[in-house]
C-alpha cells in the first residue's frame, strides 16, 4: 500500500470543469501515453508487472530484455523452473518470492486458461502474486479497458490535486473511475503516473513546470 498521503478536504475536491481541463492538457502534452514497461503481449506485461513491485520500470527492463528472449511464454518460463528463472531476475528486488510466484502463475496459466491471460478480473487476481493493482495495469494496458490502478504515484497526485482525494487506495481508485470523463479514462492511468513521476514527486514536486498547477488544490506548492 502507498505511503499515507493526507487527503485533500471536501472544500478542495477540483470542480469537474476543472478535471476535464486538466486531462485536456494532459492529453495534450501526451496524446498517446504508455507504460514505460517493455513488453509485447498480454503475458510479458503481466510478468513484468509482477516484477516491477518495489522495484523500478528501469531495474526490471533490464531483466526482461534478456529473460524475454529467452523464455516469454507460460511454457517457456515454467521450463526454466524457479531456479534457472531466478538467473534472469536476480537484479530485482524481493526476486525469490517473485519467482516463485511467476513460475506458479505459468503453472495455472496452461492448466486453467489454455497458456494465455485471461482478460478476467477475478481470474486474474487469482493467480499468484497479483493483486488488483496489478490486475487493473494488465486490464488496462493489454486489453483496453477502462479500469485505474492505483500505485504510489497515482494516489499522490489524486490527493495533491484534489482531482480524487481518499485515505486509502480503493476509495482513490473508485473516485477516480467515478470523476474522470470516460473520454480521458482509457489513458488516464498512464497520464496519472507518469505526471506522478516526473512532475508531481514526492519530496520536491516541480510546480513551476507543472501544466495543471492553476488548477491543482495542493496548497505547498513549490516555488521556482
């Protein structure tokens, strides 16, 4: 779970007017954002969203790049086993556990969906080590569907603004399905993010270069 960020009171929730404007010029700056993962399927996503928990999109494209050519199917990574998939991703953190997670998601990859990812909420946080956050990146990204997951980035930017404040992750999530015009929702997860990471940071946010700042609630903003 994120860090506790307080959320921004009611007073400060950004006016919808306000929310289209913002992904206006979210949009705008980025017409057609993706996730900095490197992948090729639905698959090699969903893998590399397992990988990259408590680790950067950096750190696990540098395991992928080599594991992927390698093995990049259910049936190929489940040949490697645990110990010979442990070689690929030793870089990331918490790589143990995540193997063994990845090599059991292989598992009941073949044997309950045929070798493929089902585009399935509950089919996919069934599998081991994916939760909804994970399931929402995998939905979103792969399939297209309109579903926001929630990371550290994410939910500071929804308190920040004021675009959706919560205490905790799911209410984040909810109110921004429910406050985002469904013509910016499809790519709101990536705009979200990325503004997380480059802009919206957590020690220093970069006000001055901050496209929406006029419109952001955040009341210590930093100055130029």
């Amino acid at each position: 779970m994120p860090p506790a960020t307080k959320a921004a009171p009611r007073s400060a929730r950004m006016p919808k007017a306000d929310v289209v404007e913002m992904f206006t010029r979210l949009r705008e700056l980025n017409p057609h954002p993706k996730t900095e993962l490197e992948y090729t399927t639905p698959f090699e996503l969903l893998v590399a969203v397992a990988l990259s928990a408590q680790a950067t999109d950096v750190g696990v494209n540098k395991a992928t790049r080599k594991l992927f050519p390698v093995a990049n199917t259910p049936q190929a990574i489940l040949a490697l086993g645990e110990d010979g998939l442990k070689k690929y991703i030793a870089t990331i953190g918490l790589f143990n556990a995540k193997a063994k997670n990845v090599i059991a998601t292989c598992r009941l990859l073949i044997e309950q969906h045929g070798g493929e990812v089902p585009r399935d909420r509950a089919a996919l946080e069934a599998l081991p080590g994916v939760g909804r956050k994970t399931a929402n990146v995998v939905l979103n990204t792969a399939f297209g569907e309109p579903v926001m997951a929630v990371d550290t980035h994410i939910f500071r930017v929804a308190n920040r603004t004021g675009l959706a404040p919560g205490k905790d992750v799911r209410t984040v999530e909810d109110l921004l399905v429910k406050v985002i015009p469904a013509e910016f929702l499809l790519d709101a997860h990536h705009w979200l993010i990325l503004h997380g990471r480059y802009v919206c940071k957590a020690r220093k946010p970069d006000c001055p270069q901050c496209v929406i700042r006029d419109l952001c609630r955040f009341k210590q903003k930093t100055a130029a």
